[in-house]
C-alpha cells in the first residue's frame, strides 16, 4: 500500500481520492518551494512531510534553502520580530544586506519552478529575479501579521505584491493588498513521529530518561526558547500553581538556524526557574520528534502561552493526543481551541494559573476537552486537508484567466 493509502483510516478512501485527483491535473508541472531552514520552526517541519506527498502523488516538488551569514538572520529576527508589533528600526546597510543576500541566492540557486512557493519574510524579495509571466510565484507568510510594525510591513509589502498571490494562516492576518489572498491554515501529520501512538514503555522510559516523576501532575510546553512563546510567564504560570497543586513543568524545545535569539532567552528562561527540581528546561536536538511526541503524551495539561502566534502546531499536536490545552488567544490558536469546548483561551498569567488549577483539579472536564479538541483536529488540521487547499491554489493560478476551471 502506498504511503498517501495509509491516511485513509483518519480521513476516509474519498479525501485521498480526490488528492490523487487533482494532482493528475498538475503532472509535469515543476513546484519549487523556498525558506531559511530546513530544521527548527514549523515551516521545515511542515516541509519536510509536504514534500514527499506531493512527490508521491506524482508531482515534481522540491525544496530549498536560502544562505545567509549571522548578520542577515539578525536582520531577518528582527524583521520576525516587528511583523508581531514590536517597534524596530533598520539601518541603510541593513536593509542593503538583506537584499543583497537575497540577491546572492537569486544568482546561485536555480529558480525554475514552474510555480515558485516562497516562504516567510527572509527569501521575500527573490520575486524580484522572476523569469517571465508565465512562471507563477507564490508568497506565504506564516506569522502573525495581525498588528505588524508598519515600516517592516510597508517594506516587504512593496515585494509581496509583485507576486501572483499570498497566503495566510488565519482571516485576521490579511491585509489591503494588490494580489489575491487566500487563507490556508498550517496542519500536523498524524503519521510523523511526533504524532504516531506510542506504547506506554517508550513514554515511561523519556520520562526516565530527563528524571521526570511519572507518579505526579505533569504540565508542558513545547516550544522554541523564543520571547514571543513567553516561556518566563510560563514558570510565573507554575510558581503560582505551584503553591495549590505539586505539579512538575516541562518547558521543551529546540533551536533554528534563523533565530539568532534562543540561547538567551534559555539562559534568562535558567535564571527565572531558579533551580527548581521540578521544573525541567530541555534543549532538544532537531531529531528528537519521539522525545517531543511522548513528553506530551505523558503530560496533564499542555501549555501554549504564546504572546504573538502565526498557527501553533503544538497546539494541533496536543489536541491530535487528546491531551487539554491552555493557550494564548492570540494569532492562529483561536483557530484551533474552541473556548470551554476544545480548550481554555487565555490574556494573563493569572488567567492562565486559574486554568490550569482548574483543569488540573477536574480531571474529567480535562479529558472532554482533550476529546473534543482531538475530533476538532482531525476534521480540520491534518496534512491531507493542507494538501487539498495547496493543490487547488496551484491549479487556481495556473488558469487565471479562466473564469471556470473544468476538472
């Protein structure tokens, strides 16, 4: 049975036939995707399981990865940064820079694709280096574009309009543009690693593994050591807890080549947990999909206090698990949890200690939400409807003139 048969058993035999359908009609057509990492971040994430379904549907989809030096990605962090409102300013050599580097790539990557899949803001300005009309570019940021800091906003918006379309992850990123916009929500695989059951002795021994207590309340984060994932409020979260309920807290999660600032944010992360024996901070390797998968398994609650948000797949990872989850109403989760029925929103670190005590005292209001926020998942956020939405925008483009696409 061939890989794509295989989510038939989540989505039943008609949404795979109808992927197979309409990647019949994009045979031959060669679709080039392009960001800054291949490891670290959803994007490469979500990359490294689109890719080869695409390819095994028959279409010719590959991947690549722009270079740049630590200066650009500095340039690009804190490009990242403004896009979620933060208030930055750029020097000429700055902005000369990240053009440049973009140039760089331009000149030694091969931009042939028949339809060009650019991702985020660091490759942004490689539409400038198109080839002809009849090449289709495509722009897709993946963050929360929903109260930019304007001059970076301004700046990127000046390339994003000579592509031929963008795509965002939720309604309340989109913005007055010149260019078609269409809204595609990220997805997780329920066949990765990180997201395959797991039998309980590969959960006890992680467990083991980092010294975690299996015999008492677990809460866990996963998320990169990043400002915006808002993992000092997280232990603010458990300190007050704490006080009610002997809980442990796992705050997990690995680096990216693009984000200059993780080291930091870990090291002021270390200084706030104070030694805490019950607060476990683990700096992941890329390759620790297992280790991820099992620590959420294994928790009580999972946390997603994240000040800005453009999806939050651990958020879908938790629900996929049936696990409960408190998150920031922020960006995409909203998207994801349901208030009260796939899980608990929340503004403030109080609010988010009263959820948590609550959920962590009412095991059986827990695991409703956790159920209800698995069915939400499944119906919505898998990589089959994500492939769906992504075959119908590259067929859409390929017929733009065509009032009535005919199948």
């Amino acid at each position: 049975m061939s890989k794509i048969k295989e989510y038939v058993k989540f989505v039943g035999a008609d949404v795979i036939n109808e992927l197979e359908f309409y990647a019949g009609k994009l045979a031959g057509i060669k679709i080039q995707n392009i960001n800054s990492t291949s490891v670290g971040g959803g994007v490469a994430e979500i990359l490294a399981r689109m890719i080869p379904m695409l390819r095994e549907l028959g279409i010719n989809a590959y991947w690549d990865v722009i270079k740049g030096g630590e200066k650009f990605f500095e340039i690009t962090k804190k490009m990242h940064n403004a896009l979620h409102g933060q208030q930055v300013t750029y020097s000429d050599e700055e902005i000369s820079l990240y053009l440049q580097t973009n140039e760089n790539n331009a000149r030694e990557m091969k931009l042939n694709g028949d339809i060009m899949f650019i991702h985020d803001p660091q490759p942004c300005a490689l539409i400038k280096y198109k080839q002809g009309d009849e090449q289709k570019w495509i722009w897709r940021g993946h963050v929360d574009f929903s109260n930019p800091e304007m001059f970076t906003w301004n700046f990127l918006k000046e390339y994003i309009e000579q592509y031929d379309a963008s795509v965002f992850s939720a309604p309340s990123f989109a913005h007055r543009l010149r260019i078609p916009q269409v809204l595609i929500s990220p997805s997780i695989d329920p066949l990765s690693e990180k997201n395959i059951d797991l039998p309980q002795e590969t959960i006890d021994s992680v467990l083991e593994k980092f010294n975690i207590d299996k015999n008492r309340p677990l809460v866990t984060q996963i998320s990169r050591f990043d400002y915006l994932k808002d993992p000092i409020g997280v232990v603010k979260v458990y300190k007050l807890v704490k006080k009610y309920i002997d809980c442990q807290l796992v705050l997990a999660g690995g680096g990216a080549t693009d984000d200059p600032e993780g080291a930091k944010v870990l090291a002021e992360v270390q200084e706030v947990a104070a030694n805490d024996p019950d607060i476990f901070l683990l700096l992941l390797p890329p390759a620790s999909d297992i280790e991820i998968n099992a620590l959420q398994r294994a928790s009580n609650v999972i946390l997603q206090k994240s000040l800005r948000e453009g999806f939050g797949l651990t958020v879908a990872e938790a629900l996929w698990k049936s696990k409960p989850v408190i998150a920031g109403a922020v960006g995409g989760i909203p998207l994801q949890v349901t208030h009260k029925y796939s899980g608990l929103l929340t503004y403030t670190i109080e609010g988010t200690a009263f959820a948590l005590k609550q959920l962590l005292q009412n095991p059986a209001y827990a695991k409703k939400l956790g159920e209800n926020g698995h069915e939400q998942i499944r119906k919505n956020f898998l990589i089959t409807r994500h492939l769906r939405d992504y075959l119908l925008l590259f067929l859409s483009l390929l017929h733009k003139t065509d009032n009535v696409v005919f199948l």
